[in-house]
C-alpha cells in the first residue's frame, strides 16, 4: 500500500469539508469537474483548504484524464498539478422580463361577439351570449329589454 493518502472530489463546497482534508491530510486531489460547469466547481474554499495541506491538486477541466499509477510504495500521475486558480462561474446573461400580457379592456357593453345573434327573445336568451348585458348603441340593444331606462338591456 502506498503511503501518501490522496483525495477524489468534484470541488462542490460540500464535497470535501475542512475536517475531512484535515484528518486526511492527501498528498495529491483530483478535482473532476467541466470547465466553465454552472456550479462553480470548484468552490475556492475547497481549493484553499487543499492547498493549506499541502495537497497537489490536479484538474480534469485542465488536464482532462488523469492517470495515477502506484507501485504500493510510490506513485506518479501523468500529468502536472494544477495551478489551484480558480476560474469563477459564468454570469449567466440576464434575461429581460416579458412584456406583461395585455390586460382585457373592461366591457362597456358595445363589445359584439361574432356570430351572436343581434336580437333576442328575452334576457335569459341574450345573458348566454352576454352575460352582463349590453348597452344602447349595441346592435343587440332592445328598449324592451331595458326595463329600468338605465340604457343597458339585461343588466
């Protein structure tokens, strides 16, 4: 078995805490993450704790795969250790607000549905069309349905 401890981790903030790297104490880390990953992989607190130990760091989203090899006493990696700087997430752009949906004019009554007949028998008839009437100047407006003269017809 080879002595020096080493580390696998994604760089998440969560992934390795600071007691973890502590008692671990790896000689080396592999850090797999995307360039440019929408996480922020990885977290610079990960990184600083890595490098308060002392621990080598290499990067997948710089070195793309790595290869450890050991004897069970030494080991080698295939590639050279990582700087440690690390590369903030991306901003994403900011997206402008949709425009708010147009808000129904209020119904004054003069609103003619396609189709509706212009005339009706009586209020019953006419409310499936228009609900809450319609106003004198409509084409379905009947003086027989204003009973209270206020110029709307089944209101």
């Amino acid at each position: 078995m080879c002595d020096a401890q080493a580390d696998k981790t994604n760089g998440s903030n969560t992934s390795s805490s600071a007691a973890f790297i502590n008692a671990v104490s790896p000689a080396g880390t592999i850090i797999s993450y995307g360039k440019g990953n929408s996480y922020g992989h990885p977290h610079a607190a990960v990184v600083s704790r890595l490098q308060k130990v002392g621990s080598k760091i290499y990067s997948t989203a710089e070195a793309g795969n790595i290869v450890v090899t050991t004897n069970g006493k030494t080991h080698s990696v295939s590639v050279k250790p990582w700087s440690g700087v690390v590369t903030p997430a991306p901003t994403p752009t900011p997206q402008p607000k949709p425009e708010p949906a147009p808000q129904p004019k209020p119904d004054l009554g003069l609103t003619v549905i396609p189709g509706a007949p212009t005339s009706f028998q009586n209020c019953t008839a006419m409310k499936k069309y228009y609900p809450k009437g319609v106003k004198n100047g409509h084409p379905a407006y009947a003086t027989k349905h204003d009973r209270d003269k206020d110029g709307w017809a089944c209101d």
